[in-house]
C-alpha cells in the first residue's frame, strides 16, 4: 500500500515537470504567442490550487480512494488529450485536467493514516510527503530525454501509460478508507473558495506578463482578497463547510500552513535557477554550457536524496516531535541556499548544493503533514492535508513569480539578447534564503509535541487501532 501510494505521489510530480523541456518551444509547437502558450503552465497550477482542497473534502466524505482513483482518471484523461491533440485548446484543457491531480498527495497520506499502524505512520508520510519533490527531481531528465529522441506527444503518453498504471496498483493494494465525515458538500464554499484563489494565483502568475502595477494585476488581487474574506466569513456560518476554518485557526495548523508557504517559496527558486545555470552558455562567464539531458541528470541525485532522507526524518519525529524535523529542515534548506552564493561554478558544486535543499525539502516535507494531522480530528485528515498542498502551492506559485522578475531584470547582454546576470542568481538564492529565515521564525512559535509511544499491536498478528495515540505537549 505504501509503495503504491507513493507511486501514485512521485508520477503526478513528474506531471508536473514533464513540460519544462519544451516550455521553450512551446509558442512553436502549439502556433501561438508566448503569452497565450504560457497557459499550459498557467492552467495546472490553476487546476491544482482548486482541486486540492475540494477533492480532500470530497474524501473525508466519500471515500480517499474512490476520489484518488478519481484525481488519477482525470490525470489519465488530460494526458490523453494533450498527447492527442497539437492546437492550444487542447493543450490547455489537457493541462487542467492534470492538475486536477494534485489533491493525490493529501489524500493518499489521509489514507496512510486511516489504514496503518503508528510504528509504520511516520516513515510512511515522511516518503508520501517528499513523493513532490522526488517525481520532480527525476522526472525531468526522463523527459528531456524524451524530447530529444522523440516527438514531444509521446511526454503526454508516458504520463498517461504511468497515470493507468498507478491506477491499477491503488485499485489492487489500497484499501477504501473505513473513515467518513458524512454530512452534505459545501458547493458555495468551494465555489467562493475556487474563484478567489484563481484570482490571486493568476495575479501572481501573470504578473510579470501584464505588469506588476496594471489594472488587471491590481484587480485581480483586491478581487481575490474581497471574495476569500466573503468566503472565510460564510464557512463561519455555514454548518458544514469546506475548510473547517475554526480548526485552521489553531496555533499548530495556522503557523504550520504559513511556515509551508515559506518552505514551498525556498523549495522552488532552486528548481528555477539550478537548469538555468547548468545550461546557459560558457561565454556568460558563469554558465556551465551543458545540455537539457545533463542538466536534468545533474539534478536527479537531489530527489533519490529525498527519498533516502525521509525515513531519517520520521525517526527524528518520533523520537524528538515533528516540530524539531521541520526546524532542521528548513535550517539545511537556508543553509543551503548560503552555500550556493560561493558554489556556482562547477556542476559538481551544482549538484552539492542542490543535494543539501533537497534534504532539507525532505526534512520538512516529512514533518508538515504529521503536526497537520496532529492538531486536526481524524475525520478531517483529508481536507486539512489538501489545504497544507495548497499553501505549499501558492509559495511555489510566488517563488516562480519573484524569481521570474529578479531575473528578468537583473540581466547582462550575451550577443544581442540579454540572459539573467549572475548577480541576478544569487539575488534569488538571497531572497529563498531569507524566506528560510522566516519560515524558521514562525516555526518556533509552533507547539512542540512529542508522539506518544506506539500502541502494542493487537493479537493474532493484526495491527493495533489505526488512530494515533494523542499527542502530548513537550
């Protein structure tokens, strides 16, 4: 079950990155401009950020494998649909239906909770959580490998061979959740909620095409602000809402779903500036002129880290509470940024400093979900974890818009264009640093617990009541 779950985790992060070899092209391929082929990124972050949170509530009441089999079929369909189609439409709708598979993530470690022991939770959460940064890791020197010895489409249908065969695995090895909250879906609530984040998640991801200052910018942020205070405000009232926001607002979830903002903003610059230093030419001074297949390779090592470093930071949670993993995570991940401003000039000190964040991107992807599920009623394991997804969500979605601008504007001339400068890159690594800096801050202030020892298990070799034993305060 464990494997299968996190198969599942691992081939929708490599969904995610399966474009990055042609996002370049993509204006080409698709016949038209730049701004309008950007929707193909743009559409599955959208997807995402709404899906997640809807489908972990439509889990904690119908069932978490029935809505991953779900989210996995329309991961399965979009693919089908960009492999076969060559026009922008298609692409985009493909693209939304694939980011429609993010809630997958959130719903298989609710499942693991649900279904196995305390002694097997933590690793198996720790492996679930860090499945992102892995699938992404590896996933993007197989496509660039694709790309250059095949058409682009079949990307498309290596995504939905991958996506089926998951399927099959969940369908055989995961049990169906015993766990329902029952009760009657809050249709104005994911409606409110879905149309505010599109706002703010548009606004952040165009930004830097439209302009920073343009109406539509501003626009799009006070709509977003106004419509998620009108949202919050109504499942206040509402008997059964969506995001139960009473329990959000703990102090343990609260400051753990800011910190995960944090951490997705400092996970994602690296992922952003580590290809382009590896692949921009020699003649900038700084470039190492590799390339997209050796760029992607050089990168893979930092997501078999992560898998090698999640079952060390379930060790530590257990021993020492998830709060002391999440700390040190996010202490490796700043200093590994520092450690990047002096190592950017061999692919070897690359490939050091992009190890270093992705152990500490496994260090606190580990913890995040266990202090979550820690401060949440089991009932709403499901909806709390697709919320934390899409904090990490909107910092990954922030950090691709500051990162985008600081290097669109911190630029030297190569030729007769003009490629982000070196001090451009280590501008951003400062900025991840500092947003490092703070999630740390916040962190502190989390409540430190410390898990309660495992319940023996029961007799006749079956495991012991699935419900983790409260926490007690350290």
């Amino acid at each position: 079950m464990i494997a299968a779950l996190a198969a599942a985790g691992i081939v929708v992060s490599v969904m995610q990155t399966v474009v990055v070899p042609i996002i370049p092209e993509l204006p080409q391929l698709l016949h038209s401009s730049a701004s309008d082929a950007s929707w193909a990124i743009t559409a599955t972050l959208l997807a995402g950020a709404v899906s997640t949170p809807v489908m972990g509530r439509l889990g904690d009441m119908f069932g978490k494998r029935r809505m991953l089999l779900v989210s996995l079929g329309l991961m399965v369909v979009g693919s089908v649909l960009c492999a076969l189609g060559s026009g922008l439409l298609p692409m985009v709708v493909g693209r939304a239906l694939q980011g429609s598979a993010m809630g997958v993530i959130p719903l298989g470690i609710s499942i693991m909770r649900d279904e196995l022991p305390a002694e097997r939770l933590g690793s198996a959460m720790a492996l679930m959580s860090s499945s992102l940064g892995v699938g992404g890791a590896l996933g993007l020197p197989a496509a660039a490998t694709i790309v250059q010895h095949a058409d682009w489409h079949v990307l498309f249908w290596v995504c939905a061979g991958l996506g089926l065969a998951v399927s099959l695995l969940v369908l055989r090895l995961v049990p169906e959740s015993p766990d329902r909250s029952g009760g009657h879906f809050d249709l104005v609530g994911a409606v409110g909620l879905s149309v505010g984040l599109v706002c703010l998640l548009l606004a952040i991801s165009k930004g830097g095409d439209w302009g920073w200052g343009s109406g539509s910018v501003l626009g799009l942020l006070a709509a977003a602000v106004v419509l998620l205070l009108v949202w919050g405000g109504w499942e206040l009232r509402t008997a059964q809402p969506l995001v139960d926001l009473r329990t959000t607002a703990r102090r343990q979830v609260l400051l753990t779903n800011l910190a995960s903002v944090l951490v997705g903003f400092a996970m994602y610059a690296q992922a952003l500036i580590m290809p382009q230093l590896l692949q921009l030419p020699k003649a900038t001074g700084y470039g190492l002129g590799l390339s997209m297949v050796t760029a992607g390779l050089l990168m893979a090592p930092s997501g078999l880290v992560m898998m090698l470093i999640s079952p060390f930071s379930a060790r530590i949670s257990a021993a020492r509470g998830p709060k002391v993993s999440l700390l040190l995570g996010i202490v490796v991940i700043t200093a590994g940024y520092f450690l990047g401003l002096g190592l950017l000039h061999a692919a070897w000190q690359i490939l050091l400093v992009s190890c270093v964040i992705g152990a500490g991107i496994a260090l606190a992807y580990s913890a995040i979900p266990a202090l979550i599920m820690g401060a949440v009623p089991h009932t709403e394991t499901a909806a709390a974890n697709g919320l934390n997804t899409l904090m990490r969500s909107i910092g990954t979605s922030t950090s691709s818009a500051v990162v985008g601008v600081v290097l669109a504007r911190m630029t030297q001339p190569l030729g007769p264009v003009q490629v982000p400068s070196l001090d451009g890159f280590r501008t951003s690594f400062l900025l991840a640093a500092a947003g490092g800096v703070l999630a740390l801050a916040l962190t502190a202030f989390v409540p430190g617990r410390r898990p309660a020892a495992p319940a023996p298990a029961a007799t006749g070799g079956e495991a012991a009541p699935r419900e983790a034993a409260p926490a007690t305060r350290d």
